[in-house]
C-alpha cells in the first residue's frame, strides 16, 4: 500500500455501527476517508460521526456530501448563486403537465442516485416519474456540446494546473456554496463563458482523470497521497487568504 510505504502506519476500518468507538480508541492522526468513493448509500454521515471524535479527515464534509447527491437542491442553490449551469426544470411525480414541450434527448437526476439517466423520449420519461414516490422530484437537464474540461481543487485552490480565470471563479463559488473540503472535481463545457455540468465532491485520488493530469505536472500517485494526507482537516476559508501551496502549472516542476 502506498500509505504505508510512504511511512504511515495504516490500519483499516470498514464503516459500520462502531466506527465513532474504534476511531475514539485508536485514535488516529488522520482518517484517509473512502467511504464516499467506494460506497455512496450514508457515506455523507461518516464525516459527522469523524468530526465529533474530533479526528482530521480527506475529503468533504457531511455538507458537501449531501448536496452532492442530492441534486434538486444543489442545482438551483448554483444557478441562484450566480454559477452558469445548463438549463434544467425540476419534475414532481407523476406531474405530467410539466414537461409538455420539452425538449428530448435530456438527463434526468434523481436524488440518492449517483449516475443520470439519459431520456430519449417522452414515453420513458412518464414512465419513470409515475414510478416517484409523492413528494419526489427529479431534475430534468438539457445535455450541452462542447469540449469538456476537468478541474481540480484542493482546498479551494486550482491542483496540477492552472484553468482560465473564468473557470477558476465557477469552481471556487461552487466549493465555497457547497462548503467543500480537500480534493473536489468540477467539469466544465467550455465555450465563450464555461457552463458547470458536474461536480465529483470526493474523486478517487488515484483515478485515471487525475493520475493523468498529475504526470503531466511530474507527481505520481505517492505524491499526491502525501498531500492529501497533509492537507486533511485545513480549514478552506484559511487556505484561501493564505495558501500553503502555489498551484501547479504542468510545464513547470512540481511543488515541492
């Protein structure tokens, strides 16, 4: 294990009933918290119960998570804030009238679900919102072409290299609402103005998107690690006004 060869001492623990009293008794310098990237159903609840032992952790906190997966309220907080987002409408179950009009092909996001759905018509899209429960809503988004770009942020800073002003700004409104933490991942069409499309809260720090883009700037997968692990628990408000790292221009040497 990486951690481990980077002279970490490594112990694991799955999340479960008794993870508030096995990290009460171990104690542990850092939590490198996975929850979110290999499981998703509660994940957002294993920052709360880490914060109150009062232990340091990776990634989001309980806030981030939550908004993260529950999308009929996190796209109008953007929209409202100011973050250029595509087009969308939130449907009520079995609220037919609703979408007299729309336009097909779309991307439709229920709340608790990880992937959207893509609706090619209007049959399969009554089909899924008879199957809502009462008071349930989905958002109905508008798919929008163009080149995709990925950004990095680590405590509301750009990670590996360095985006266009504009694109920088919508990701750090968009992690400063969501009260992010640590590594996010925000993922932009790109034309005249950047329109935000998605948000990964809590990225896998050794997925290929980021891997990628970090040999370009000259780290590798322990590196990026360490920094994790350095960075858990700062505080972003605090990064923001006084930086403990520059970003990364990938033609440049990395940080050292």
């Amino acid at each position: 294990m990486l951690l481990n060869r980077l002279g970490y001492e490594v112990t694991e623990q799955a999340c479960g009933p008794a993870l508030y009293e096995h990290v009460r008794k171990d104690h542990p310098g850092v939590v490198f918290n996975l929850s979110s990237i290999y499981g998703w159903d509660k994940a957002n609840l294993v920052p709360a119960v880490l914060e109150i032992a009062g232990v340091r952790y990776t990634g989001s906190g309980m806030l981030g998570l939550l908004l993260a997966r529950n999308y009929t309220r996190l796209f109008p907080i953007l929209q409202n804030s100011g973050v250029r987002v595509p087009s969308f409408r939130l449907v009520g179950a079995r609220d037919l009238a609703a979408i007299h009009g729309i336009q097909f092909p779309l991307h439709l996001y229920q709340d608790g679900k990880k992937n959207a759905l893509f609706i090619n018509n209007k049959i399969e899209l009554e089909k899924i919102l008879r199957k809502l429960t009462l008071h349930e809503k989905v958002l109905l988004m508008e798919p929008i072409a163009g080149k995709m770009e990925s950004l990095f942020i680590l405590d509301g800073m750009p990670f590996l290299r360095i985006p266009r002003q504009a694109t920088l700004e919508l990701a750090q409104k968009a992690y400063q609402l969501m009260e992010a933490k640590g590594l996010a991942r925000f993922d932009f069409i790109q034309g005249s103005q950047p329109i935000l499309i998605n948000i990964e809260i809590s990225p896998d720090p050794l997925g290929k998107d980021l891997l990628r883009e970090a040999e370009l700037a000259g780290w590798d997968a322990a590196h990026i690690l360490k920094l994790l692990v350095e960075h858990a628990g700062n505080d972003t408000s605090d990064v923001l006004q006084n930086p403990i790292f520059e970003p990364v221009n990938p033609y440049l040497s990395p940080v050292r």
